[in-house]
C-alpha cells in the first residue's frame, strides 16, 4: 500500500475513513456466505459498519456496542450515519454489553460474527469466553471474522504510537492487557472454541500521522500531554503511523 502523510487534523476523518474502507473489502472478500444476518461486535460509531452493509446488499447486520469506555463511540452519530445512508431497513443498532447480548441467544442463529478493534479491548480469558459463544451461536458454516493492530512494531513510527497507547506511563487509559493480542493467540483460541479453516490477512496501513495531525491523534486517543511535550520533535517531523491490519477469521463446522 502506498504511504499516506497527513499533518493536517481536518484530514483524519478522511484518512480513518479510508482505512475502514480498505477493511471493509478485506471483510467482504472474506465472507463465505453471500447473504444472511452478520452481527458486528463493538461497532463504534459505524465506521466499519456502513462501508461494510454498501458491499454485502444481501446482509442484514445487527450493530452492537455498550457506547461506554474512551473508544466506543457516541451512540447518536451510529444512529445518524445509519439514517444518513438509508440503511435503516439493513442495520439494527443495539445499545447493550456484546457478553450478556450473546447470552441471550439462541445456539445456530446468525451467519456471520464479525469485530474490528474488540478484541485489543478484553483480555485473553474474555476473548476465549467471546469466542466460544461466537462458535455457539453461529449456524453451521457461518464464519467469524476479526481484525485488529499489530502489536508488533515494523518501524520506529510504530512503535510511538504503540507505546502512547499502551504504556501506563503515557496512556489515560492503559489496557488490561495487551495494545493488541499476539496473533497466534487469536488463532489458537480460535481453534479452541472449535473453528475450522482459519485464515490471515495482513495488509499495511501505510498511514503516517505527523505535527499537528499526531498530537490531534493522541488526544483523541486519551494519551497524556506528558507524551507529546516529550518527543515533540520526533512527533513533529517523523510522526506515528498506523500499525499494520491482521485480520483473522474461522469457518463454524461440525464438530
């Protein structure tokens, strides 16, 4: 992928929404199924959501998120970007927590389980739990999908921002465990829950944040002003960049 620069804050959104954008037709390559229902596990504020639905017509999603906690996102603007669209008809928003939501749910129901950036937000004895009840409810060839950041650094760029996010020195908000889980975890608790075909995708983001771009970034990110007083310059003039995409999905079969 080509390397973006951006310095400008006014380009974020555009720049986030080009990377969903590239997700969302990882994901629909990814999809078995053609049609069905998809459930998208802490769906935010539909930036994966609605450029997804416009590529999979014969979906009907479910968009669940508990909208609390620094990253979830404003429960309005998933409204309004559903309405904004004309997806009302396609997308149903559900305000609830994903773990007692899926509980809730009958065995062999829905067609496909999907999440982007859930799985870097519980730790790794709830995305076993996750897992398994991903598998339950899940018809027989219905697929999960997930995709989330490298927590493996390939540049310098990389790993600032690796370290604003998860270091409790820098981060607001420190994680319960991880910036992200370690690959081979998401792929044996996988095949622990009882999926078949696993398969990977990496792609590189490609997306560099600089100057006053960075810092809008942290701040966003609820990273302390510590951070940015610190390495100012190197923020200024190499930047942070997006850390590389792994997407990672399992197939439901019989046991």
């Amino acid at each position: 992928m080509r390397m973006r620069i951006i310095s400008d804050p006014k380009e974020l959104e555009s720049a986030w929404s080009q990377e969903y954008a590239i997700l969302a037709e990882q994901f629909t390559r990814m999809l078995r199924k053609k049609r069905g229902v998809l459930v998208e596990i802490g769906c935010g504020t539909g930036q994966l959501t609605i450029p997804l639905a416009k590529r999979v017509s014969m979906y009907q999603i479910i968009a669940l998120d508990r909208f609390t906690g620094p990253y979830s996102g404003n429960k309005a603007e998933l409204f309004s970007a559903i309405v904004r669209n004309r997806m009302k008809p396609r997308i149903r928003a559900v305000v609830r927590d994903c773990y007692a939501w899926l509980k809730g749910q009958p065995d062999s129901k829905y067609d496909a389980i999907i999440s982007s950036e859930f799985l870097p937000e519980i730790d790794s004895e709830g995305m076993r739990l996750f897992f398994a009840e991903c598998f339950r409810v899940l018809n027989i060839g219905g697929e999960t999908i997930h995709s989330f950041l490298s927590h493996e650094p390939r540049t310098r760029r990389q790993r600032r921002l690796i370290e604003a996010d998860a270091d409790p020195r820098w981060t607001k908000t420190p994680p319960t465990e991880w910036f992200s889980p370690p690959r081979k975890l998401v792929l044996d608790y996988l095949k622990l829950a009882g999926f078949r075909k696993l398969r990977q995708v990496r792609l590189k983001s490609g997306l560099v944040i600089r100057s006053d771009a960075a810092r809008a970034l942290l701040k966003d990110w609820d990273v302390r002003q510590d951070y940015w007083k610190f390495h100012r310059e190197a923020l200024e003039g190499d930047g942070l960049e997006i850390p590389d995409w792994l997407i990672i999905s399992g197939v439901k079969g019989l046991r």
